[in-house]
C-alpha cells in the first residue's frame, strides 16, 4: 500500500499541532520533517526540540529528513526527541555504512536520499543495509518546487532492482508531488509520496491527503 508523508515544511507553523492533526486524521501514515542546515542547503528550518514537542501531539510515524552536513552529529538527538526514522544524504557522508549503524542502533529506521543528479551507484554495496531510499524529485531546500521528470527512469530502475533482490527497502518520493505527479510516481515504483505543497498549502489539507491517496491508488488498480 502506497504510504502518505506531508511534509511539514508547508504547514502553519503558527498553528502545528493542529495541523499535524489534521493530516493524521485523514489518514496519513508518515509525517515528515525536513531538517536543513543553511550549509548542504541555502535553508533553515528545525531541530529536535520542535520534534520533541510535535510528539506529544502525535502518534504517526515521524520520517526526519536530515538535509545537513556531518549527520552523524544529530542521531542521538532526534532518536531522543521521537524520530521513528531517520533519511541522511549520501551527498553528506564519507562514512555512509556507519552512519546506518548509528541510526539503527538508536532504534530507528535508515533511509539514504540522493539529489537528482546523484546516480545510484553509490548505494549498490549498501542497499541491504537499508529500510528506505529517498529519491529527491526537486533540489532540496525549499517547498513548492517543480518535480523534475528526469528523475523518473531512476526510481523505475530502483524499483526493478529491489525487486529483484526481493527487497523490503522502501522508495520514498520528494518534491513536486500532487495530483498530476503522484500517480506518474507510483506507477514507477514509489512507496512513500512526500507531499507539502499539495497538503498544507490547499484550503483543506485533510482533503488534500485524501485526494492523493486516491490518485496514488487509481494507479495500483490497473
Ligand atoms: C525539499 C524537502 C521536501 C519539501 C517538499 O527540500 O525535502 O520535503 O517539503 O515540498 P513540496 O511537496 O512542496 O515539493
Ligand atoms: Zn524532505
């Protein structure tokens, strides 16, 4: 079943708890959370004390996106505020396979993401290790972004390829999905759709998850 992740980079912040309610209530699965650094990144955004205090509010599954140099530094402290999960770049390490370990050991899931220009070679002899990848479909930074159809033959070959090792690895998609750009992801093999714009920025955000997942669904009934 395909999963719904609205990104909280687009909500009101001003009103989050409420908001994270409300996607939690149309049904969505996964809420993630987008961390940037101003350094791998031209943005800022937030830490584990925001994570921390949405988790009083919330039983969904909290999918933290680290968009940060050095990740290594922040596993401790997001697995402390609540994080079930967290993705790093592979853009960001040299030591990729011991920054899973240390996410695991944490008790949480790993996932690597990749830019759309990185190919994905670099996680050939790491992809057992792996609960998720998450393949950027906009350059990372900001919300509201353009999805970049390029990136479509990647998550295609990604797809075959974990099938082929009979895979529980899980491909998440981010940036520029909506109800255009969804099911074109799904039918290519995504899992997890991250959506911000296409939830928090529409007058109904429940509507807005509900919608996707029936355009994500349209695509499995085929
Ligand atoms: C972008 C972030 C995304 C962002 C997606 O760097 O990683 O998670 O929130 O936003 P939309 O869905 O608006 O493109
Ligand atoms: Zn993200």
């Amino acid at each position: 079943m395909i999963q719904i992740a609205p990104s909280i980079l687009s909500a009101d912040f001003s009103r989050l708890g409420e908001q994270v309610r409300m996607v939690e209530d149309a049904g969505a699965e996964v809420l993630h959370i987008d961390i940037m650094d101003g350094h791998f990144v031209p943005n800022l955004t937030f830490g584990p004390a925001l994570v921390k205090s949405i988790r009083a509010h919330s039983r969904l599954r909290f999918d933290v996106h680290l968009m940060v140099e050095e990740p290594e530094r922040y596993i401790t402290d997001f697995a402390a505020a609540g994080a079930d999960h967290i993705t790093f770049h592979l853009e960001t390490s040299l030591h990729v396979h011991r920054v899973i370990q240390q996410i695991k050991e944490q008790g949480m899931t790993a996932g690597i993401a990749l830019n759309p220009a990185t190919p994905l070679d670099g996680i050939k002899y790491i992809l057992e290790d792996l609960d998720m990848v998450l393949l950027m479909t906009v350059n990372p930074g900001f919300g509201g972004q353009k999805f970049i159809p390029n990136v479509i033959p990647k998550i295609q070959v990604l797809h075959r390829h974990l099938e082929q090792l009979e895979s529980a690895c899980q491909i998440e998609v981010d940036g520029g999905i909506n109800l255009e750009t969804a099911p074109v992801a799904v039918k290519a093999g995504a899992h997890i759709l991250v959506a911000g714009a296409a939830v928090f920025a529409q007058s109904d955000p429940k509507q807005a998850v509900v919608k996707l997942r029936q355009a994500a669904d349209s695509v499995n009934k085929e």
